[in-house]
C-alpha cells in the first residue's frame, strides 16, 4: 500500500532542467490538437517529462492504416475502432497516474473555446487550413503555438521526407511570415480537397518532429539552455539533418503584418459569464 501512495513519476534525473522545472510541468497545461504519427509521440513524451494537465483534441477513431505510427496503438485498438483519445489517454495514465486529462473526442472547432485555459497548444495536424485556424485562434487566445509540419514530396523519381517546427508567438512572427502558408497554399489545398487520398506519414520523421516539438515547448517553460529559442527549425529526413531556417535571418527585426486588427488579439466575451 505504501508503495501505491508514492508518486510513480520520478523526475530525478532531469532536474537540470532548473529547480523548480518538476513543478512547472506538473502545473503546466497542454493542448494537443490532432492524435495522429506527431500528436501521439508528442503526448507520450510529456507525460514522461512530467506535464500534469493535457486538453487532447481528435475526432477519429483507430484504423488499422494508423497502426503504423500511432505510439501506443495495439492490433486491439484496431480491431474495437479505438478513439484516438482514448489511446492517447491510456498511454498518459500508464506512465503518470496523477496526470489530469481531457480527452475531448470531437474536432477541436467545436471546443475552441477549451483551449482557453491551456498555456500552450501543440499543433499536429495535416491541413494548412486547419494549420491557419489553430494559429488564428492562439493569437486571440494570447497563447503559445508550436506548430507540427510533416512533407512528402516525390522529387523526379526518389521522395523527399522531412519537415518543420515553428513556435508561434503572438506578436512575433507567424505562418505566413515564415512562408509555411500563403493564400496560395490555402487556395491550392482548398480545391483539391478529397482528392490527394490520404497523406504519406511514416514514424521516424514522426518522430524526430514531435521530439522538436516537444524541445521547443521545454525551452519555452523551462529555459534551461541560456540560448534563445529559434522560431523555425527544419528537418530534412534525406540528409538526417535539422537546422535554424535560413528564413530567420530575413526576417530579424521584421514585425509580423498578419495580425494586426484588434479583433486578432484577445477574447472580450472570455471568461464568460
Ligand atoms: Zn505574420
């Protein structure tokens, strides 16, 4: 019994982070939109650093083409049609009990307003639209966004595989100030919408992407490094390299242009009531 009432998460060996970094992750409050390749990486993740509050957002059930890279799925997920929520739970409870989550089996439009009480959201989602709508709404809601990108691209006759993490603050720059999206983008995805079938995804760069992520949400809460934060790194799965985006450079001391109304920031009708 005494060894039930002990805490099971030991985070001795990352107390580097700083002093009061245990506390700080356990208070801490993350959205993850979208519980797919990235999402699920990203949650098993936080949950071994010690992060004690999750909103989880994803409508879908398991199917057996997720089996591929969704961490925590079983064939026995496949075979109930799982929801993703409820694996992303399930995975959280298993390594720290104590954890507080909302699983939240509905798409994150339609519970907007539960993002709110979260201090970061962590996209991990395909759509560039659905991509912009998240970034919108951080900007209004005044919270951080770490935005998850994965790209397939057949080049000639070989595929190109990597892709991009972007911390998105408000009043600092955005999507569109780092070119991942332009009404272009927006357009072409709009009217080829149910036609491209489902999006090439595999787990390493996965993998490699969630672990960016989740790097940049650490820096973020615990700036344990000293150093500052890059807004923009890209992963180039063919090389086996990340790197600071070479697009930061053009972009110092530019301000973003993007989101300027007043209607852009902050919520008048929160908290309701
Ligand atoms: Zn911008």
């Amino acid at each position: 019994m005494e060894r039930l009432k002990k805490k099971a998460l030991n985070l001795e060996r990352q107390r580097f982070l700083g002093p009061e970094s245990e506390t700080v992750l356990d208070r801490l409050h993350v959205a993850v939109i979208g519980l797919g390749g990235g999402g699920s990486h990203v949650v098993q993740q936080l949950a071994h650093l010690g992060v004690g509050n999750f909103s989880l957002f994803d409508a879908d059930l398991l199917e057996d083409t997720n089996l591929n890279r969704v961490v925590g799925a079983t064939e026995k997920d496949v075979e109930r049609a799982t929801p993703k929520t409820s694996i992303a739970l399930r995975l959280i409870k298993g390594i720290n009990r104590t954890a507080r989550v909302q699983a939240i089996r509905t798409k994150w439009q339609a519970e907007a307003d539960r993002l709110h009480e979260c201090d970061v959201i962590l996209g991990c989602v395909d759509s560039l639209v659905e991509r912009a709508q998240i970034e919108a709404t951080a900007r209004r809601y005044l919270i951080p966004y770490i935005d998850v990108g994965m790209d397939v691209h057949l080049v000639e006759e070989h595929y190109a595989v990597g892709g991009q993490v972007m911390v998105s603050l408000p009043g600092h720059a955005c999507l569109r100030c780092m070119g991942i999206i332009s009404e272009d983008v927006l357009g072409a995805e709009t009217a080829h919408y149910g036609e491209a079938g489902p999006r090439p995804q595999v787990i390493w760069i996965n993998g490699v992407l969630a672990s960016l992520a989740v790097g940049s949400l650490v820096k973020l809460v615990a700036p344990w490094h000293g150093n500052q934060m890059p807004a923009l790194v890209e992963f180039d799965g063919n090389e086996q390299t990340v790197e600071h985006s070479q697009k930061l450079r053009l972009l110092t001391d530019r301000v973003c242009v993007h989101f300027t109304q007043l209607s852009d920031f902050g919520d008048p009708f929160w908290p309701k009531g």
